[in-house]
C-alpha cells in the first residue's frame, strides 16, 4: 500500500511539474533583416515649427509610411512635442 502511494505521488508531481508551456518570442535581426522603418512623408523633414503669428490657422497633416518587420507585429507611433529645440522637457501631443 505504500508503494501504491509512493507510486502516485511520483505520478502527480510528473504530471504537474514535467511539462512546461514553451513561448514563442520572435526575434528581429536588425543587421540583416529586410524590413521598412517609419518615415515621415509630410512634412519632409519630420519635423515643424509653431509660432504665435500662425495660431489661428491650422497646422499642417503629419504623415509618416508604415513599419514593415517581415512579420505582423502591433505597431504604435506617438507625435511628440517639445518648448525647446533640444527637446529637454517634452510631452505627447497623439497617437
């Protein structure tokens, strides 16, 4: 009866501590893989300069292209916004 128990013990740490879930982390090799960085297609030079002559009027549409890593991965892009050219202290405007 002992060994009955022993046996089952053994059986049910097996069960609970012999199989692991394995997860898949895709890895990007950024040195020779083929994928597209954002870019920003308006305005040209990715960035642009508020002053208070134009507050009233709107300001220009912010585009950029699309990343492509090779694989469907979630992308966010965020416009951030700074008082200072050096960006010191910045905050963001939209996502």
């Amino acid at each position: 009866m002992k060994n009955i128990r022993i046996l089952s013990l053994i059986a049910v740490l097996t069960i609970f501590f012999g199989c692991e879930t394995e997860t898949f982390r895709p890895v990007i090799d950024l040195e020779n893989g083929d994928f597209i960085s954002a870019e920003f297609t308006s305005p040209a030079t990715g960035s642009a300069v508020l002053n208070f002559e134009d507050a009233d009027s709107e300001f220009e549409k912010l585009e950029w292209s699309a990343s492509d890593f090779g694989v469907t991965l979630p992308v966010e892009y965020t416009i951030v916004a700074s008082a200072d050219a050096n960006f010191a202290s910045t905050y963001e405007v939209g996502v």
